[in-house]
C-alpha cells in the first residue's frame, strides 16, 4: 500500500543537521510516510550517516553533482505518495506537522507551507521568521518556511522544480502550483536553521534576497549563485 506522504530532502553536506531532521520525522504522530533523501555532489559524511539509517520508509538516492531543483525532482520521481512534502536538510518538523497538513490541505489548496521557528534564540532571528509568519499567514506573499507541500499530480502537471534554478526555486514553483488552486499556510511550526543569517548577519541576508527579488522581477534568476557556507 502505497504512503500518504511522500517526505523529499535534498541534501548537500548536511552530516550536521541530518540526524535531527530525521529525528523529528521519525516521531510524527501520524506515519503513513516515506522520506526519500537525495544526496547531491556530498563530500563530506551525509551519505554514511543516512545509510545507517535507511529502512523500509527511509531511501537514499545519490546524485553526483550539487543541485538542489535536481534532487527534488528526483525525489520526488520516485515518490509513492500522493502528497510531497519537500522538507529543507536543515529543517525540523513539529510532532504534530504530518498530522496537520493531512488535516488542513484541503482539494482547493494546490500548495502550502508551514510556520516558522529559529534554531537560535536571539530576538532578531525571532523577528525575521516573525515577519514571514505574518506574510504567509495572511496570504500577504506566498513563500516557503523550509517546508513545502503539494500533490504529487499537481507537481508533475507543472513540470516540478525548474532544474536551472538554485535560488527562489520554491517561489517559482509556488506560482506554477497557484495557477491550480490556492496557496495555505498550515498551522503548525518547523524549526529551521539561522546558519546563514549568523554567517551573514542579516544586513548582508536582507541584501541578498532584495538583489534576487529584483533580479527575477526584472532580470535572469538562471545566472543566479547562491553561496553555499556548509
């Protein structure tokens, strides 16, 4: 029998945050699930660390170069499941979340995101997740929190994740999906990590993603780098 969810994450040199995204996954309340990971262009201990791990509902797929629309859509081509949830390497599910998602998502809905929480306690990173709580909420913009959710159907009638995109990848997929059905925000948390606004600081983060805003309003997001600080 086939899962309900199929749960897809792609991961480039995440040896340090895999095994608690895992974690969080394994204590669902509800676990009528598969996880497929898919490991691409890793040089660091990922691949092992999820290897001792893989069972039944836990796959690993292995890519050789790094490329994050890439592995999604691999993922999400072997999926079994009627629901995708594409979940960020560095991104912890609230127990509750399969449960609300299945609960919340409803035929009208063509894709969804969750809430979101800092790994790290400093008011600032409580603010800026804050703000996208607010827009997401109220439908003000529709983005991705680390946790994304759409049907497996809906997903290959659009084409899934534009494979030359490495930034604001989700937001495209987003449109694509909105022209299906409408965009929620379901009502539970993940936790996701601040590592790139630390390294940053938010000055430098808040720039970048003004820069990529503009430069897919009115440029070519294809030529786009997104640096990696893994």
């Amino acid at each position: 029998m086939a899962p309900f969810f199929s749960i897809v994450i792609p991961a480039h040199n995440e040896e340090n945050y895999i095994k608690s995204t895992l974690h969080s996954i394994k204590n669902q309340t509800f676990q009528n699930f598969e996880t497929i990971i898919v490991a691409n262009g890793c040089t660091d201990g990922t691949e092992e660390t999820i290897k001792k791990r893989t069972n039944e509902k836990l796959r690993l797929l292995s890519l050789p170069k790094a490329n994050v629309s890439v592995a999604r859509n691999a993922g999400a081509l072997n999926a079994q499941g009627e629901i995708l949830l594409f979940l960020d390497a560095d991104t912890m599910l609230a127990s509750d979340s399969l449960q609300k998602i299945k609960e919340e998502f409803a035929e009208h809905h063509a894709v969804a995101t969750t809430k979101v929480n800092p790994d790290l306690p400093e008011k600032k990173f409580k603010l800026a997740t804050m703000f996208k709580n607010f827009n997401h909420s109220l439908n003000l913009y529709q983005g991705c929190s680390g946790a994304l959710v759409c049907r497996k159907k809906d997903f290959s009638s659009v084409g899934g994740y534009d494979p030359e995109l490495v930034v604001r990848e989700h937001r495209k997929l987003i449109l694509k999906l909105k022209e299906l059905g409408e965009f929620k925000c379901i009502d539970t948390y993940v936790t996701t990590s601040m590592r790139r606004y630390k390294e940053w600081g938010l000055t430098k983060a808040v720039g970048f993603w003004t820069k990529k805003w503009f430069q897919d309003k009115f440029g070519d997001l294809k030529n786009s780098d997104y640096e990696k600080i893994r």
